[in-house]
C-alpha cells in the first residue's frame, strides 16, 4: 500500500500520520484550490528519503469536493497504519537534562515530542535526578505496558537504559546475572536512542545519520544487537556493545577522566600521551572460536541493512546449535590459549567506527551474529604501531601486520601476569615486574603492570575478566547502515542542532 506523490511512492510503512486538513479562505483562492466551490482535504505526513540517505519528516496535502470520499480516504489510511503492528504506540522516556550541552530536554521538547504526538504515541517521560536514575527506575517500573523506552541523551544515558532493560528482564525470569554462563533472556522491549551528548559508537553504527534516529521510533524499525557480558570471578560487572579494550584504548581513558576540565580535548592529549608511552602489558588470552559465523574479520562483507547474509544466518545457526547441543557443556568446546606482550587488547562487537576512525577497529565486524571480534596487537616498535593506528583511516587491510591477530570469537577471558603471580610473594612479585620494565623502558622507569578495561567508555576496576557474547540480546529502533552510504558523510555532522 502506497501513497503516491508528485513524483515518488511512499511504503505505508514509512507513513507517520495523516489528518484532516482545515482550509482557511486564503488558501481556498489560490491555484487549483479556488476552482472546487468548497474543497475538503486531508494531510498525509510521512518520511522522506533526501540524498545520501539522509531522512526528513514531509508531507503531501490531498484535496477533493467530494466530502464524504475525503472521509473514506483518511478512514482507510489511518486502518492501514494500525495495521503495521512493529509500531510503538506507548513510549517510556528517560531525559538527562545535564548531559552533553544540557541540552537534551530542549531537543526532546521541541524537535521530538510533537512528532511522538503526530504520530499518536503516547509517552511518559521521566528526568533523570542523578547517575543511574533511569536504570534503577527500569527495575521497578511496570515495563509491559510499554512498547519501547527512549532515552534522550549521551552514551552514558544509553548505557543506564540498556543495563536496566537487560536486567529487568532477567530479574524477571529469575536468571542469576553474576552467572557467567547463565544464557540470558532476550530484550523484545526496543530501545530507541534520541543523541543529545557527544556522537557514540552505537548511533553511527546502527544508522547512517544521527537525524534518522527519531524518525525511526515513528515508523516502528528493529534493529538486533549483540551484547557482551563482563563478569570477574563470577561476579557481573558490565555489559558491553560497541568496544572492551586494555592496554592503549584503557589506557586512554583512565588518563583522560582525570582530565575532564579539558573537555572533548583530553582524548587527543591522553592518546598522544598514552602513544608515547608505549607501555605494554603481559598476560594470557583464552578464546572461543565463532564458528557458527559465516564470514571473518578479514573479508569485506559490511554489516548492513537487514544484513541477511551474515546477522541473520548466524543467528539462526546458534539457534539450530542450541537445540541440537543444548546438554553439551560449553568448557567442551574448543579454547586457544595464547600468552604474550601486548600493547592493545580489543573486543569489538561492531566495526566501531567514529569520526576519528571511519573505518572503525574491525570494518568487517557485525551487529547481531553472535560474535565478537578480538584483536590482539603484540609488542612492536612505536612506528610499527602508529603505522597499524594510521591504517583505521585509510583504505588498507589493518590487520596486515606480523604483530596483529584478529580471531572472531564468542567468549573469552583474559588474566594479566601480575594477577597470575598473585599467589607469590608480593614484595617478590614488586621487584620482578619493576625490572622488566625498567629494562623495556629506561627511559621513564615505568613499573605499571596492569592496565585498564575500557568498556564502552566506562572504567572497570578489573583487569582480569571473563567476556561471552549474548546473540541479539536487545533490539534497537534502527536499521543499520544503509548500502552505498558514504561514511565520510555520515560522520560529518558537527551539533545535534544540525541533526535534528
């Protein structure tokens, strides 16, 4: 079912409302409209695709004399929209009126909120107080009611909805979530993201423009994500969507959140920083390979809109695996072990993509099969490693480097050698680790031993960690990036004003 304007057919799908238009006398005496002695019309406003894949909300006016056939047509419209039953029609929203430039309230208020009401979509909004507000509220809530939450804000916002969500539908199913290997209970309840901090790695990779975000909790799209479980000696920590990483990518962080007063400045000067310094860390990585997965971090298959080739057909193959398998033991299955010296250890379960790395850690890697991509950087020379750090922006294979390793896997655990030496004599263990480095770096004397987990840009006090991957735990209001998006494009924006 279409509606057909001047010069293009829109899906009823893409359809947010339509209502009868009042004509005022002006508007009757002009054009076509002043030969019909007394014109009835009705608006239908839906969304338009612009150039390169950028959406905007427009709208079309149909007009006819015939009162009682206007009448007919919006009846029949209105019965079709109920019909598309992946439609939100109850709204929970959680704003944080103090993140990014305090600006979130305002853009929910006066961009978003009159579409929400356009479109007949009934919300209940809550301003968060302080941190974790919205994700203690998720746990007590009466979330049925519901069709989806939105959150109005930056990642950490998003990252409170999606720990609230996650848990509440656990908390419901009884599902111990400091199991490590407890098999979680799949989010059915959508969770839309409406930007109003700093640009995050989840809205680039789950759209291809931040403006489309809003349009696409209107028309009611689904877009699966994988998440990661973090947990220390079976105690849940975190879970993870986008980025776990230790030694550079941690490293970073930690430095740059005592910083803060630098603002979005601190990254570039805690990554120089942490660059020079070179520091390294020791430990064991063990992985379980993905391979129920159908391609590999190597090939050039992009996750994609309704990525059916390889999202959906991996999925199905854990499916199929844990009818089959189901009373197998995962310590069965196979494990590589492998110890070294590190500079970054990262787990990606997206490309990661972001204005300052377009390509992202891992371009092949996808939203929703199952996975994660594990990229090991090994000790190398400081140009060795800035030329691996160049290759995130250019068109040439990262990975093809003696020093990087990249395996797609579906869970791992990693534990530094100074928590593996725990059980000797500290003051032994002291000596032993500051020597090593003295001797690696004579020039600063370092004696770090352990880094720092980055989990979606969050610090965790851990280092040693066991990680499983949750196939498309929750559902986002996305579609993906669309085919022959530009990326450059796509992370141009420069201000949510621009965006929405």
């Amino acid at each position: 079912s279409c509606v057909h304007t001047e010069n293009c057919f829109v899906p009823t799908s893409e359809i947010i409302a339509v209502e009868e238009t009042e004509l005022n006398k002006k508007q009757c005496n002009t054009g076509k409209w002043q030969k019909m002695a007394k014109p009835h019309a009705f608006t239908v406003y839906y969304v338009k695709k612009a150039r390169n894949h950028r959406w905007r909300c427009s709208d079309v006016t149909f007009w006819c004399v015939d009162e009682h056939l206007c009448n007919q047509w919006i009846q029949a419209l209105k019965e079709l929209l109920e019909m598309q039953k992946s439609r939100p029609k109850q709204l929970l929203v959680y704003i944080n009126p103090y993140g990014g430039k305090r600006q979130g309230k305002r853009i929910y208020e006066q961009k978003v909120a009159p579409l929400f009401s356009l479109a007949s979509i009934s919300t209940d909004v809550v301003i968060t107080e302080r941190a974790n507000h919205a994700k203690d509220n998720l746990l007590e809530v009466n979330i049925n009611k519901y069709d989806g939450v939105v959150c109005v804000g930056g990642d950490g916002m998003f990252s409170e909805v999606m720990h609230g969500l996650i848990g509440r539908m656990q908390k419901d199913s009884g599902i111990d979530q400091n199991n490590p290997k407890a098999p979680l209970v799949q989010c059915n309840i959508r969770i839309g993201i409406i930007p109003a901090g700093k640009k995050g790695c989840v809205c680039f990779q789950t759209v291809s423009f931040l403006s489309n975000l809003a349009l696409l909790i209107f028309i009611g799209d689904c877009q699966p994500l994988d998440v990661s479980s973090v947990h220390h000696n079976n105690t849940f920590l975190k879970y993870s969507v986008s980025l776990l990483g230790y030694g550079f990518y941690g490293d970073i962080l930690k430095d740059s959140e005592k910083k803060r007063w630098m603002g979005p400045m601190r990254y570039d000067y805690s990554g120089f920083k942490t660059f020079l310094s070179h520091h390294y860390y020791e430990g064991t990585i063990s992985f379980q390979p993905a391979k129920h997965t159908l391609g590999s971090p190597r090939d050039k298959d992009s996750c994609r809109t309704g990525c059916s080739n390889l999202c959906a057909e991996s999925a199905k193959e854990i499916a199929l695996c844990s009818i089959f398998l189901g009373a197998r033991s995962e310590d069965e299955e196979e494990w590589k072990v492998i110890k070294g010296k590190f500079l970054a250890i990262n787990a990606v379960n997206m490309s990661c993509a972001c204005p300052r790395s377009p390509k992202g850690l891992s371009p092949a890697a996808h939203l929703a099969d199952g996975s994660a991509d594990l990229i090991l950087v090994r000790k190398c020379s400081r140009f060795d490693f800035l030329r691996y750090l160049v290759r995130h922006k250019n068109q040439d294979d990262q990975f093809d480097f003696s020093f990087v390793d990249v395996y797609r896997v579906k869970s791992f655990q990693f534990t530094s050698k100074l928590s593996e030496d725990n059980e000797s004599n500290v003051t032994d263990i002291g000596k032993k680790r500051f020597g090593q480095f003295c001797r690696d770096h004579p020039a600063c004397c370092c004696s770090i031993a352990n880094s720092t987990w980055n989990c979606d840009g969050e610090t965790l006090d851990s280092s040693a960690i066991e990680v499983r991957v949750h196939c498309q735990l929750m559902k986002l209001f996305a579609r993906g990036i669309e085919e022959n998006c530009k990326d450059e494009a796509a992370y141009s924006q420069s201000s949510i004003e621009q965006l929405l």
